[in-house]
C-alpha cells in the first residue's frame, strides 16, 4: 500500500477504506476522494492533492510577501520624493 500524506485541509491521519472500490478519507475531518478500482488510484489522487494544496499555500504566502514589497517601495519612493523637494526648497 502507498504511504498516505497528511490531510491537505486539517493535518490529519489518512486512511484507506474499501474492499471493491477504494476511497482515502481523513480520520479527523472526513472530508475524502472519489471512489477508485485500486488503491493505488486512491492513494495517487490523494498525495496528488495533498502537494497541490500545499502549492497553493506556498504561492499565497508569496503573493502576500510580494504585495508587503510593493507597499513598502511605494513608502520608500514617496520618501524620496519628498527629500528630493525640501532639498529643492533649500537651494538659493
Ligand atoms: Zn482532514
């Protein structure tokens, strides 16, 4: 049998369930996949998930760094902006 991944959503402990079809649930909050001929199948569908939530985590927490970036040059710039007119006040 495949080695199960944590649940993408809770952390929880997967586990097979079946004996004709085969389903991969997550003991803690249940949610589950289709029902697969092996559980192999299952368990592909599952792991495959799993690293497809845990992307999408990574690309949200880069999003989130970009847009603070952003914020932070745009802070940085209007600084600037304004040292650069008080110098400009300053010549004779
Ligand atoms: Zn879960």
């Amino acid at each position: 049998m495949d080695k199960l991944a944590d649940c993408p959503c809770c952390g929880g402990k997967a586990e097979y369930i079946g004996r004709k079809m085969f389903v991969i649930q997550c003991q803690a909050c249940r949610i589950r996949t289709q029902e697969y001929r092996s559980e192999h199948a299952a368990a592909q569908v599952w792991n495959i998930r799993n690293s497809i939530a845990k992307e999408a985590a990574e690309y949200t927490a880069l999003q989130w760094r970009f847009d603070k970036l952003i914020q932070e040059n745009n802070v940085l710039n209007e600084r600037i902006e304004g040292l650069e007119t008080d110098r400009e006040k300053q010549k004779p």
